[in-house]
C-alpha cells in the first residue's frame, strides 16, 4: 500500500472529524468488528453477527460459553478505552491493565506478568523464559518511548513494537489481543485509526510475525498498511461523501478506466484499498482517484 493513498484517505478524515469527535454509533461498529477479528482468531467460538448483537444491540446471545461472552464484552471495553489512554505514554502499567481488563475473572493470573515458559503454537520461536520476562519488557518500553520521541516512522514503530512484544510473549495467555490492543493504541496515539486482524488475514499474519524473526518487518508493515487503509474507508463510509461510498467493483468500472477484474487483482494485491463485503471487494470512489494519482495516471 503506498503511502500517498493512504495519507490522502487519512486527510480526508481528518479534515471532516478528528478521531475523538466521531459518533459514538461510528465507534461502536469499528468495536465491535475489531473485538470479533481479535478474538475469533485466538479461538473465540461467537459470530460476527454474535459479536454485534451483544455490542451494537445490546443484547445477550445463548447457548454460548460464558467465557466467549466475557471475552467479547471486557475486550470491547478496553478497546473503547484506548481513546482516553492516548493521551498518556505507554507503559509497563499500561500493558498490566490492558490485561487485566480484558481477563479479568477468566484467566487466574490476569493482569500480571508469566511466571511460566511458554511455547508458540504453529510458531519456530520460542519465547524467552520467565525471569527475563520483566527485564525485556523494561527494555521494550524504555526502546518504544525512545524510537517514539525521537520520531521514528509511525509504521514502522509499530511493525517493531507489535513484533517484539509478541516475541517476548510476556503473559501466560492472552498475548495476541493485548499487543493487538497496544499497537491500536499507538495508532490512536498518532491520530491514525485502530486496525482490525481478521479470520481471513490470520495466515498473512501470522507469517508475517514469524518473517520477523529473520529480520524482515517489511511483510508485518505492509499488512498494518492495507488494514490500517480498510479501517479508513469503513470510516469514511460513515462519515464522508458521496465519494467515500462504499461500492462493489462493477460499480466503479467506468470511473477508475479499469475493469472490475484489474481492480479485483489490484485489490487482493493490496494496491488499492479495498475490503469484502459478504465476499465481494469494495471500495469507493475516492480510493480509486487516489490509487490512480498515485500511478501517474489522469
């Protein structure tokens, strides 16, 4: 994803409503999508439609583990909360709370550091063991303030802390919705929109994680730029004009000079910002134009 379509998306944002004036119905849904994403790719059994009936109609849903509920409503919570967080620094207090917010009352040490060695699943990695646990994390908070005062790019601090606070996997459970929610917050810290990681990209993910321990980041960076412009373009569907409408493909045909299958392919590739809808790609008109400046095109 360029860097120019995503700043010009982000402008447009901006230039209509600063992130912490947008309405609260705006927020629910980007809650409620993010907490479904970050949950259901740890093993979390609720549905998107589940996740959004206890979030955006405040309903109950049965015959569910009492645990995935839990799950769903303590991590919305703390997802809200990253707004008022923003203003303050991240700190070692910061990820205890996160953690404890989002487990309280379903895992017995929510809230504190591991005092276990733990393995990854699915991962070459093996976390550090228990008593450097707290040593790395001093380290890793005492780097991110540093790199973060000294203005290091947004993306790639972010690609940077998100990696290593998963490589240190610093509680006993738990550790990907946490980091999820520490990298949302430094988004949020620099006025840029939450990400949301969901069932689909959980594979790129992940590989991208695991990328990151031969030194490559640019693969993790690359997935936080085309998810950071789809959380855009949900936005601004909400908030912007007619040209932040959200259409399928066929739809734009004429506007972008491009058939629906080039901007299908361009779409899966991550060049233009896009995302499904009930399985198809959709995009607006604004992406489009964008994507087409971008290019040198006219």
């Amino acid at each position: 994803m360029r860097n120019t379509i995503l700043e010009d998306l982000w402008r447009s944002l901006i230039s209509r409503l600063p992130l912490d004036a947008l309405p609260d119905i705006v927020w629910k849904s980007v809650g409620s999508l993010n907490t479904y994403g970050s949950n259901s790719i740890e093993g979390n059994t609720l549905t998107k439609e589940e996740v959004d009936e206890l979030i955006l109609k405040e309903v109950s849903v049965g015959g569910r583990p009492l645990r995935d509920v839990k799950e769903t409503l303590q991590h919305y919570d703390s997802f809200r909360g990253l707004m008022e967080r923003r203003t303050r620094p991240i700190s070692l207090i910061t990820v205890l709370e996160l953690h404890d917010e989002v487990f309280h009352g379903i895992l017995p040490d929510a809230g504190r550091w591991r005092r276990v060695n733990v393995r990854i699943m699915g991962s070459r990695h093996t976390p550090p063991r228990m008593e450097k646990v707290i040593p790395m994390m001093e380290e890793w908070s005492s780097d991110y303030e540093k790199r973060d005062m000294l203005g290091d790019d947004i993306f790639e601090l972010g690609a940077w802390m998100h990696f290593q606070f998963e490589s240190i996997h610093p509680f006993s459970d738990g550790n990907g919705r946490v980091g999820r929610l520490l990298l949302n917050l430094h988004l949020l810290r620099h006025n840029w929109p939450p990400i949301t990681v969901l069932p689909e990209n959980r594979k790129e993910y992940l590989n991208a994680l695991d990328r990151g321990h031969d030194g490559d980041l640019e693969p993790l960076m690359e997935l936080m730029k085309v998810l950071i412009a789809r959380s855009l373009l949900n936005i601004l569907d909400k908030v912007g004009t007619v040209d932040d409408e959200l259409l399928p493909l066929r739809s734009l045909e004429e506007h972008s000079g491009h058939s629906a299958k080039y901007i299908s392919l361009r779409a899966g590739q991550g060049e233009i910002p896009a995302f499904k809808i009930k399985g198809d790609w959709h995009t607006s008109r604004r992406a489009i134009d964008s994507y087409r400046r971008s290019v040198g095109r006219n």
